[in-house]
C-alpha cells in the first residue's frame, strides 16, 4: 500500500494532466498549475524543461520536463501517504 497508493495518485494525477483540454473551465487552469508550478522553479535555476513554444502559446513541457514533473509529483504523492500513514499510528 505504501508503494501502489502513491502510484496510483501519480497516475491519475496524470490522467487529469492528459485530459485537460477537456476539464471544466474552473478545473484545468489548477491541472495546469501543477505541471508548470514546479517546471517554471526549475526552469529559474536554468534546466531546459521546456520545449519550442507556439507562436503565441505556451511552451510545453519537453522530455525532461516530463521526466522532472513524474518524479516531483511521484515524491510529493509518496510524501502525502507517508504522513497520513503516521497521523494515523
């Protein structure tokens, strides 16, 4: 449980990421805060996480952003259920 509940959240918080051109309104702008929140922090500090932009768009997130965006959330999922685990002793 302590490994297959964060993986679990991972996946569908990556589902709701994939999905998100088809979210409510008032939902997606929150979907896409969580994939560019910790991409922009990293991009600060100079890692190239982002991809070509469209003319007038936004750059998405390019094999290393991804990469940056599983293990971020992958740690802060496993986090989460580990200090739910120990309220809970």
């Amino acid at each position: 449980m302590q490994t297959t509940l964060p993986l679990g959240l991972l996946a569908t918080h990556t589902m709701l990421v994939a999905i998100a051109g088809r979210l409510p309104d008032a939902l997606a702008p929150a979907v896409a805060a969580t994939v560019y929140g910790p991409l922009w922090a990293l991009s600060v500090i100079g890692l190239p996480v982002f991809g070509q932009g469209t003319s007038g768009g936004w750059a998405g997130p390019n094999v290393l952003g991804w990469l940056c965006f599983g293990v971020f959330w992958a740690l802060m999922w496993w986090l989460l259920v580990q200090t739910v685990i120990w309220l809970r002793r």
